[in-house]
C-alpha cells in the first residue's frame, strides 16, 4: 500500500474538543490537546456480569504456538472480596485485568524497572505514581507528585544511567526530574550547558533516552526542533537539532542508540537520523502515513532495528527498516486515531493504542498484522502507553475516563 500524501478532512461528527487536528501552519496542535476531552460527556451503563475466572501457571502462547515463559506472568491466587472478584470478571471481559483512577486529562507513561513505578502524566498539574502490583483487578496510586501551576505534562521517560523520570511540560517549556516520588530538578531554557548552540524548548512533547550515550532528546512541536539533554547529570540542555519536518511529535531510538526516529505531524513524514546524529541534520524524512504520532523501535534486533509508526490520521502502521526506508509491509491497517505503540518482549507482540475506536491493536507475526482487538470501555479515548517488563503487562492511557487499564 502507498503511503498517505495528504492529510485528511476534520471530522464533523465528533465534539469539538475529540476532532483530530489539521496540520497546522502554526502550532495551535499542543493547545489543542491540553483542551481534549474538556467538557466530554462519559455515559455509564450498567450490566450483568458473569463470573469467568480461569488459573493455571503455564504462560500464554503467541501465533505459532510459541509458549512465553510462565516467569513472566502474574501467578498464584487472587486476593479480595467477592464484589473484587466481580468487578474483576467484568473487567476480564471487557479485555482489561486491572484498572486504576488518575488525575483528569492524562497522557503518556513511563515504567521504573528499578521502583516498579509506573509514571503517568496528567495535563491537571499532575504526574501519577503507580505501584506495579495488582489485587482485586486494581492498581494502585502510590501517590500524585503536584507539578507548578498551570504546568501541562507531556512526555515521560525513565533514563537507566541515573535511574531518575524526566517530564516534559509543554506549556512551561521545561523538563522536571523526578526521583522516586519527588521532583529533585527543573531543566528551563535558561540552562543551555553550550550556549552557540540554540536549546530552547518550545511546547516540548515527547522524550526519550538514548541508550547509546545517555542522552535525553526532547521533541520541541513549537519549533520544529528537538532539545539534547546533556548525559549524566542531566543539569541542564546542550543544543538542538533541526528534524527538516513540521511539529515534531514522538521520538524513538534504536535499541543500539544508532538511529534516531522522529515523527513530524504537520509534515505527514518522518525524520530519520543516523549514527553520531550530534548536531547535525537528519539523513532524510521518510513520507508515512497522515498525521504521525507515536513511533517505536523493535527491541529485539540490537543495532537498527525496524521502525513502527503510528499515523493518528490515517488509521494505520508505518513500518520502516533499517536502512531508513519503508518496510515490506508498509502499512499496517488497525483503529481509528491511533497514538501510541509499545513492544510486549516477552510475548513478541506490539500494543497500538486507537483513540477514537476506544481500543489496542495487538499486532503480531511477519510481516505483521493486526492478531485480535483489546476492546475498552466506551469513551476511554485510549491515548498513551508503557510496558511493564517485569509481568508482561501494557499500561494504557484512558484520556476520557482518567483511568489506567492494564492489558496482556
């Protein structure tokens, strides 16, 4: 299938604050989505519930009758009163194990192998702390870390060489450093460590690490740029480099570090940028689907691996190889709106979220396709989400319900 070129009509059949956005000569988009879902009304219904409860130790089994090791998944008896027990069985059938309560508007998720914590931005000024154990069909809130007022928290990424979060506020223009359940620092503009080069953020959105080096590289979707995050003591921003696209979105690198993806909304493309990629422009931009978004890269090949993009207008997956171009199968047709995409390793599938379908493509195989649907409930308008390697488990975003719904 030949990629999207254009970008598709606004949709008149969604309220105002659900419309995708157009993309913008100027970026209004960041300021859009700090206005999603406001004035949303959510309609509960409710019903019979049957109980369904199944055990067994032996792991699941993936397409090909591959078996996953039982270490990776949750064992032993589940606690908690019989209405715990209901409302897990409903929530079993309605294709998620576990559900917890955030703060209102929440976003993206970043997972802490070292605390078990799973982070989760929330555009209320807040960055939630979840515990990785789950009883009763619940997680739990360890606590809320209260952000600066009129913050809007974006992007999350945990960074192994100092084993600390770092939050990007699209509306401050700044990156907090969290600790555990503390804020121990605050990257502004003002904190540029090489000062010929240009660092400024400009409604920073995504962020990741890089494993090579340890750099932070903070996607600027005002600016048409992305902020490096010096290594190390992360005290502050080293420069910027140019993606040669429109309002940067979602970043990701190779397992490797040796290339470095970034997703470009108002330019339908990506920009692709190859080893040693410090202060220079990328290698080229690769035309995806309509309006991209989240982006991932395989874990499993350890240099450049592929490429997977998620185009929020076109409803599909963009594979790209290592080389830089498009993959055999270049697209991947899965929901409406879909976000984000993250990798299970243990189960060697990957979990799409779609916005507007209010479900997870689960996509598995070679060259890969779409193997079931994760239906949530209705008006979830699933948006980010993480991968808990310890238990195999998927965190997903539910923006309209500000909830978390944990996922296998």
């Amino acid at each position: 299938m030949a990629p999207f070129a254009n970008p598709q009509p606004v949709r008149t059949d969604l309220p105002i604050a659900q419309k995708p956005r157009k993309a913008p000569a100027t970026s209004y988009r960041a300021g859009e989505r700090r206005r999603l879902l406001w004035g949303v009304t959510i309609v509960v219904s409710v019903g019979v519930v049957l109980l369904m409860l199944t055990s067994g130790a032996q792991g699941p089994t993936v397409g090909g009758g591959i078996q996953a090791p039982a270490s990776h998944v949750r064992q032993g008896p589940i606690h908690g009163s019989l209405p715990g027990l209901l409302a897990l069985s409903a929530q079993l059938h309605a294709g998620y194990s576990a559900k917890c309560g955030v703060k209102t508007n929440p976003q993206f998720a970043a997972y802490d192998p070292v605390n078990h914590y799973v982070y989760v931005s929330s555009l209320s000024n807040y960055v939630a702390v979840i515990n990785d154990s789950i009883t009763s069909g619940a997680c739990h809130v360890k606590t809320n870390i209260a952000l600066p007022a009129g913050a809007a928290p974006e992007g999350v990424a945990y960074a192994p060489i100092d084993g600390q979060i770092y939050v990007a506020d699209n509306r401050l223009n700044q990156v907090y450093v969290i600790n555990g359940t503390k804020v121990v620092g605050t990257i502004t503009n003002t904190t540029c460590q090489l000062s010929v080069f240009n660092c400024a953020f400009t409604e920073p959105y995504a962020i990741a690490y890089d494993p090579d080096d340890g750099h932070l590289v903070v996607t600027n979707a005002g600016a048409d740029n992305v902020t490096v995050i010096g290594p190390l003591s992360f005290q502050g921003a080293d420069y910027s480099i140019t993606t040669g696209g429109s309002v940067p979105d979602g970043v990701a690198y190779s397992p490797g570090g040796d290339a470095m993806v970034v997703t470009n909304w108002g330019s339908n493309d990506v920009s692709w940028f190859a080893a040693q990629y410090s202060q220079t422009n990328p290698v080229g931009t690769i035309p995806v689907g309509t309006e991209p978004v989240g982006v991932a890269a395989d874990p499993f090949l350890a240099i450049t691996g592929y490429c997977y993009v998620a185009n929020y207008g076109s409803n599909n997956v963009t594979t790209i190889a290592p080389n830089g171009v498009l993959g055999f199968a270049p697209s991947i047709a899965v929901g409406q709106g879909p976000v984000s995409i993250v990798f299970d390793q243990a189960n060697l599938r990957m979990y799409v979220t779609n916005h507007f379908t209010h479900d997870v493509s689960v996509i598995g195989g070679d060259p890969g396709s779409v193997l079931k649907t994760i239906n949530l409930p209705s008006a979830t308008y699933p948006f980010g989400a993480v991968y808990d390697e310890e238990h195999a488990d998927v965190y997903v975003i539910g923006l309209g319900t500000s909830s978390v719904y944990v996922v296998s």
